[in-house]
C-alpha cells in the first residue's frame, strides 16, 4: 500500500505562482524615469512596469526607504505602499 507521504506534490505546491498571476491587473512593461519622493527627499528610479494597481521600480542602489511613498512619472503623481522587494527592484501597489 503506497504511503500519502510518498506521492509528489502537486506542481502548484511545488513552484511559487508567477508574480503576473498574482496581481489584480496585468501590468506592461515601459522603461520610465522617475522619481520617489518622501519627506523632502526626492530620488531617482527606473520604472520598469506599470499598471492601474502598481509599478516595478529599479533604483540605483538598495538604499533605505520608508513602506510608502509617492512615485512620480511622467507629471503623475501616485501614493505607493511596498508589496516586495529583492535586490534594487521592488514592487509597489499603489493606495
């Protein structure tokens, strides 16, 4: 008699969801400058998608920033709140 415990994992348990199907809208891809502004800082980023929901932003260096910002491209303005981030590419949702 075969042991539960000895069956494969089904593939949805075995490989993370793809981060397209877990956002509420598909996202295209651009290639933006922008800008992070919080408090009286202003920073430069590369926005590399964008959406009704959200954007993927590149920064130059992994530096230090608060949970939510304002993300400036192209004359408008959004309020972000973080989803994730690895590296010096976060994802941002926008509130």
């Amino acid at each position: 008699m075969a042991d539960d415990h000895s069956r494969p994992a089904p593939a949805s348990a075995q490989q993370p969801m793809p981060t397209e199907k877990r956002r509420a809208g598909a996202r295209r891809r651009v290639l933006k400058s922008g800008a992070i502004e919080f408090g009286n800082e202003v920073i430069a980023c590369t926005v590399r998608n964008l959406s009704p929901q959200g954007a993927c932003i590149e920064v130059i260096s992994p530096l230090w920033f608060p949970d939510r910002f304002i993300l400036a491209v192209d004359g408008q303005r959004w309020p972000c709140r973080i989803a994730w981030k690895k590296q010096k590419r976060w994802d941002w949702a926008f509130e």
